[in-house]
C-alpha cells in the first residue's frame, strides 16, 4: 500500500472536514486495513510494542480514535505545547502501515507531555527531588481506544486544579490577544521622566493597558507622562528585572514591547513545571515558592499559615525538593558547613568567631552555640531530605520585610517562625513538648507524630489570594534554562538585588 506521506496541511484539512461527521467523505489517517503480522514486523519502539500486545496487534487507529486523537492534538495550545510537535511525528509517516504506528507514536509522546511534562526535570537542574507524577500511558492509551474516549482520556492527564487552569485560559487569552492587538512596537528614543512629556506616550499608554499594566487611557493630544502610567511602568520593570525607578528608558521600551509574548512563554514554561509535579497532592502539607520567596501550611486542605520567607541566592540556589518534617528543635545550634566555614568564617580569626558566638569542636567543624546569635533563631524545622536544606527561624527579621528575599545559602528562613512552629505543635499534638524546650534555653528536638510533607518548588506564575495571576522574575535563570531545554528562545527576566545585606546564616 504505497502513498506519499500525508503533510501537515492534509493532517488539517482532515482535521477540519472531519467535523463534518463520517458521513463527510474525508478519509482520516489510519482507517485502513492493517494485518497484525505486519504490524508485529514493522513497530520497533518497546512501548509501541506493549501497545499492540497488550491488543493483541489489533490496529487503533480509524474513524472517530483518528478524529479524536487529532482533535486532542489540536488542542495543545491550551497546554503551552506545539502543536506540530505532534502532527509531525504523523506527517512523517510514508504508507498506511507507518502511519497507523505514527498515530500511537504521536498519541503516546502527547499523553507523556500532558501527564509529566516534556522535559525531564531531573536532567535540567540537579538535585530535583518532588514526586512525579505516576501514570501508566500504554494501558490508558489502550482503555481509552476501546472506549472511544481518547480525547477525554488525553484531557485529563493534565492539572484539573485552578491554578492550571487559570494559566491554560491566560496563555490562550494572550494569543488571542497578540493576534488581534498587533500593535506597531514603541520606538526607541530619549529616556521619559514621570511628569514629562513625549509624543511616544499614547502608544506608551495603549502598551501597558493592552497588556494588563494599566487600565488608564491618556488624551493623545496632550501626551503627559501621568501617576497612573508611572505605577504601571514600575510594575512593567519589576517583572523584567529591571530598576524599578518609573524612568522610561530604552529597555523599560524593549520589555514594553515584548511582555505579552513574554508572558505567554513564561506561562507555557510554569504549566510544563506543574505538568512535573504529582497530581494527588497531600491535604496537610507546606508549599515553598522559592520564585516568590513565599510560604503557604495547608491542613486538611485549608491553608492554616501564610508567610514571607528568605530562600537561597542565586548562586547559592535553594533546590525544588520533596522532603518530610519530621521535627521541630528548640534551641538549635548551627553546625556551618565546610564550604561556609573556610570561606566566611574562618579567614575572619578567632576574634570573629567569639564574636559570634562560633567555635571549633573535636571533629575540626564550626559550631554556632544556641542562643541569641544563632543563625538558626529560636527553632529549626528539620527535614528529611540528604542536601542538609532545612527551613528555620533567623534573628535577621529585616528581609522579610523587602520585595527581594533571595539571599539565604540555600535554606529558607521563615518570617514569624516560632509561631509557625507553635501552630504546627498544636496541630500535631506536641505544643507542650515543644514550649518546654522552648523556655529551657536548650537545645531540644520534638518528634512529630506525622511527618509533613514539604514541596520546594519554583514557580515565576502563581495564582493569588484574589485568584490573580502573578508573574515575578526570575531571580534563578530558571526559566530561562527550561526555555533553552525546550528549544524556545528564553526570556531574560533575572530579578533586581535590592543591595540589602543580611547576617551570616544557612
């Protein structure tokens, strides 16, 4: 059965007369007559393989399983995915038989996209330890053909929680948006002073409202730059990474005139990070933002506890794990790491670590004493995982009060933490336990009855307390880093240090 191979072109033209029913004379990829001997010798892939064994080599494809595969695909732009990356793999095919194998192929590679994501977490950053998702996409392939329910199937390997949604509906919403505004980029020119005036301003104006950074529209014949358009440049900055001072200089221009196309990345980019990560999340658990540099405690699905926190540098990254609070410590000294220690410490002298309240023990390690210097505050969350990253309490309260918080060494210091831990202790039983050692001064470890799960992750798109999409940038590169794996060009939106210093610390 020799024909050419159906183009990408052919693939939407099926797509679209299909709608027609099949009583519309369009003959969809992979109805056809297909012999399981010849399918037995052709397919080579082990998971197409366990495909058709498991139909005992029964083709899949034809009709209304092609119509809604197709259907499915075409719908990938919900998702942040392209859609061709799919299509191809189909358009490839040179005969029937090749095709009917492609059509699993192309099914298959989209139900791992919408299931796990496209790109492996773990070969992009290191460590990365969050729970993935756990889904068997031969058998449910394999069920959803029988059932005639492969785009339902397809659909719901995704997120179903808000957030995701939320981002499907902004990415989609954007497109929409970038196709009907195709407004002319603002020219480059002299920097503008709020206050001052330029003819640029209008389309200035038009920019940030078309792009959610003002609702505020100015009278063209008096081009003034307003209060209302300063507040929405200084937004515009603080997203891109730029100096939030509201001076309307010529990159201030250039982020202008890509931010939609910059969100729309950044949120295919934050649906590929929640694609990664397990669907039954635990109801009584605590979420880490590092991107956010927020913290939120949930108990039995409620969030009980909301806070700042200071996560790592950007040198100094705090990694996106899965961990378990298995104790609160009281008291807790810090035990700094060697890195630290040589680097930090010890060049300061003896003087420095008397100071600080710092000595040398037996096996040659810096020790912090508990007690007002201690870095670690008052109480130490410990967790379980083995890269020694733990969340704590700190006596530098001042960050927390700053708009940039990523300056820890990889540990996240927790804002108002020995409430937080009080709170927890009441939920786990263990309150007097842990005031006791609290008062004593010393140091002492409460064992929880349940370990807590914690989630560190890292997401620069959020949905708000008032179900509002944030977009923050991003002060890892991470971004940018899983752009360039995708093969997207990457947007450059590394957040602005505030120069605040902080005390020696985790």
């Amino acid at each position: 059965m020799q024909k050419s191979g159906i183009s990408l072109a052919a693939l939407a033209a099926a797509l679209a007369l299909s709608a027609c029913g099949p009583g519309g004379g369009v003959s969809l990829p992979g109805s056809h007559q297909i012999s399981a001997g010849a399918l037995r010798h052709s397919v080579k892939d082990a998971r197409i393989k366990q495909f058709y064994e498991q139909r005992q080599w029964k083709p899949a494809w034809g009709g209304d399983a092609s119509r809604d595969l197709l259907e499915a695909i075409d719908a990938s732009e919900k998702h942040g995915i392209d859609t061709n990356r799919f299509l191809a793999i189909i358009g490839q095919a040179p005969d029937d038989l090749h095709e009917e194998i492609a059509m699993t192929q192309a099914a298959l590679a989209y139900a791992d996209a919408l299931s796990g994501g496209m790109a492996d977490p773990k070969k992009i950053y290191t460590p990365y330890t969050l729970t993935a998702p756990k889904v068997d996409v031969v058998a449910g392939l394999n069920q959803a053909v029988e059932k005639g329910a492969v785009g339902a199937w397809l659909d719901g390997l995704a997120p179903q929680d808000p957030e995701y949604q939320a981002m499907s509906q902004a990415y989609v919403s954007l497109l929409q948006q970038m196709k009907a505004n195709k407004l002319a980029p603002v020219p480059q020119g002299p920097s503008i002073k709020p206050g001052g005036r330029d003819a640029r301003l209008p389309a200035i104006a038009q920019a940030l409202a078309t792009a959610g950074f003002s609702s505020s529209q100015i009278n063209p014949q008096a081009p003034v730059y307003t209060k209302v358009m300063e507040t929405g440049i200084k937004g515009l900055q603080s997203e891109a990474g730029l100096k939030s001072d509201g001076t309307i200089g010529n990159d201030t221009i250039a982020a202008l005139n890509t931010v939609m196309a910059d969100h729309a990345q950044q949120i295919a980019l934050n649906m590929e990070r929640r694609r990664w990560m397990a669907r039954d999340v635990p109801t009584t658990r605590i979420d880490v933002n590092t991107a956010a540099a927020l913290l939120d405690y949930y108990r039995d699905g409620q969030v009980a506890w909301s806070s700042r926190v200071v996560d790592g540098q950007p040198t100094k990254q705090t990694p996106q794990l899965g961990a378990y609070l298995f104790q609160l410590v009281a008291n807790p000294p810090w035990v700094v790491p060697k890195g630290i220690a040589e680097k930090e410490v010890l060049p300061k002298g003896p003087g420095f670590l008397a100071a600080e309240d710092m000595y040398v023990d037996a096996a040659g390690q810096v020790v912090q004493r508990a007690g007002p210097k201690s870095a670690l505050g008052k109480v130490k969350f410990d967790l379980d995982d083995k890269y020694a990253i733990y969340l704590h309490d700190t006596p530098s309260k001042g960050p927390f009060e700053t708009p940039y918080r990523h300056k820890s060494h990889g540990c996240v210091r927790v804002q108002n933490a020995i409430q937080f831990a009080q709170l927890i202790a009441d939920d786990e039983g263990v309150r007097s336990d842990f005031d006791k050692g609290l008062a004593s001064g010393q140091t002492s470890s409460i064992a929880l009855p349940h370990k807590i799960p914690v989630r560190l992750f890292y997401q620069t798109v959020f949905l708000d307390r008032t179900n509002h999409l944030v977009y923050l940038p991003d002060p890892y590169g991470w971004d940018a880093k899983l752009a360039d794996a995708l093969g997207m060009k990457a947007a450059r939106r590394n957040a602005l240090d505030d120069g605040v210093l902080i005390p020696l610390g985790p």
